[in-house]
C-alpha cells in the first residue's frame, strides 16, 4: 500500500510540473521503465531509486510513527 500511494505521489506531481515520465526519467537519472514501475506502485523498486525520483520532483520522504491503536 505504501508503495502505491508513493506512486500516486510522484504520478500527481510529475503532471503538476508539465513533466512526461521520460522527462522525469531524464532529470532524476532513471530508466523510463523505472519511472513507469515507480508509479505503478511496484513494491520492489529500490529505496535509492525513489530517493532519485522524489528529489527530482523537488519532494520529500519522511518517516513518521503511526498512530498507536
């Protein structure tokens, strides 16, 4: 679920910014087909490789606690 919602994510921005994916692919030194997996939501992608697509993207991981039940 975490990965589909980064995909989401950088999906929405990648259009706010008038980007194609293989403008994104470019600027954050990706494969196309990492772009497409990215915000396909593939769980298997490599945290360095989201790193790449997020500060391209001028965005930011972060890490919270979730709310305890």
């Amino acid at each position: 679920m975490v990965a589909a919602r980064l995909g989401e994510t950088v999906r929405g921005e990648r259009r706010a910014l008038g980007f194609r994916q293989d403008d994104l692919a470019l600027v954050a030194g990706l494969g196309l087909r990492a772009v497409h997996d990215l915000e396909a939501g593939k769980a298997t992608a490599q945290l360095a490789t989201w790193v790449k697509a997020l500060d391209a993207l001028d965005l930011e991981l972060v890490a919270v606690p979730r709310r305890r039940l």
